[in-house]
C-alpha cells in the first residue's frame, strides 16, 4: 500500500502533466485504395485535426472527396525532400472532391482542421 509521501508525490507528478497531452491529434493509417473504394467516417476533435494517410504510388490516381457536418479546413500533403508539400488547400469547406495524381512514392495525408468547439464528423471516401 503507498505511502502518504508517495501519493503526494504522484499528486504533484499528475499535477505537472499538460491538458493539451489528453486531447492527442489523430492519424488514422489506412492501405492504399486498390481495386475498391475506401470509405472512412473520422471525428475531428474540437480546436484539434485529424488525417487520414496512405502510401500510393507515382502515377496510381485517387479520387477524394468528403461531408463535414460544419466548415472545415483541408488540406492534402505528403512529406518529401525534407519539407511538407501540400497539392491541395482549402479553409472553411463543408464538403469538396478532387483528383490526387502522386508524382512520386509517397504517403499522402487528407487533413481537416476543426476551427469549433464542438466535434465534427467528416465521412471521407477515397476512389482508386
């Protein structure tokens, strides 16, 4: 059974973590789209993003698109030569489409940003 210095301890300990380390950001790895089409319903926390990553390969195009319950910001990226790069960018959409036509192997990320206070659902599909 801990003793009384050791449950202050840990008061003191827990008292020192940040808020913001509960609230953790949300990657959501899914396999490249092939042959079928990949539908995912994320939940972007409030204030916070989520995104969704897959790796495809140069030249294999990816139709996208989504529905937010509210306005959003998006964004796709891939990481690449050091730096992010970002095809698409767009703030305040509630739903938008597109075409990815990767120019190299990379992992892509479609990225939405919730600028409320509340969560918001957003349904993602991806089109190989």
């Amino acid at each position: 059974m801990p003793g009384l210095r050791h449950l202050l301890l840990m008061g003191i300990v827990l008292g020192c973590v940040p808020l913001a380390s509960f609230a953790q950001r949300q990657l959501v790895q899914v396999p490249p789209p092939s042959g079928k089409v990949l539908v995912r319903h994320l939940i972007a926390a409030p204030g916070d993003f989520i995104e969704l990553c897959t790796a495809i390969k140069s030249g294999r195009a990816v139709d996208w698109e989504f529905d937010a319950q509210t306005p959003v910001t998006f964004n796709t990226h891939f990481h690449g030569e050091g730096r992010v790069k970002y095809p698409e960018s767009m703030s305040a959409m509630s739903s938008a489409k597109g075409r990815l036509v990767p120019g190299g192997d990379h992992e892509y990320c479609w990225m939405w940003s919730n600028p409320t206070t509340a969560p918001v659902t957003i349904r993602v599909q991806l089109t190989p």
